[in-house]
C-alpha cells in the first residue's frame, strides 16, 4: 500500500509540558483515525534574553534580565486520499485542543516513480 500524501504538523509554545502532552494527544487520535504518525519529533528550542533597566535615571547599572524559552515538536502523518476524511476530523480536533499552542501545518504529495 503506497501512502501518496504526508502532513507536517509543527507545534511551537513556551511551556514544556503543554506541548509534550497536545503533541501525546494528536498522535493518539491520528492512531484512531488510522494514520501512521512518526513522532513527536524533537526540533531545537531558541530562547531570548530580555535586558531591562530597574532606574533609569541615577543606577544605570541596576538591571534585570527575562529569559523566553520556545520549544517545538513535528509531527508527520502519511496517509492516502482514501483517509481525506480522517484527516479533516484530526485537523478540527487539532485546532481545538491547540489554545496555548501555535501550530503550523504543511502538507505535500508524495509522487512515485
């Protein structure tokens, strides 16, 4: 059985344990929906560090300092267009559950030779 189609579900959100357990819960749900789902994929997490002045008038040198953390997971999901219908029931799921979480979604054909 060729699988002719494949989605990228990229999440992004500042709290670790938020994305691990959406990312635990989408791959759950596409089990039942019977596609095949690879990961969750661990991508690499960038973080800011904000300077803030506390006085900006006389104690220049009193300052704070803010770390953002952003940590990202992938999903892909290979399926056939036999499953579209699958697909559009996980997405409105997705989107659901998602409050906290930015997800971006990429979806390609796969061609065989």
């Amino acid at each position: 059985m060729k699988l002719n189609y494949t989605l990228y579900i990229q999440l992004k959100s500042n709290h670790k344990n938020i994305i691990n357990n959406i990312s635990k819960q989408i791959k759950n749900q596409a089990e039942s929906f019977n596609l095949i789902p690879k990961g969750p994929i661990i991508l690499p997490a960038t973080s800011k560090l904000f300077t803030v002045l506390r006085s900006p008038h006389v104690h220049k040198k009193a300052r704070d300092q803010f770390e953002l953390k952003t940590v990202r997971r992938l999903l892909v999901l290979k399926f056939n267009s036999k499953d579209m219908i699958n697909l559009k029931f996980l997405l409105n799921n997705i989107y659901n559950l998602s409050s906290s979480v930015q997800v971006k979604i990429n979806f390609k054909k796969n061609y065989y030779a």
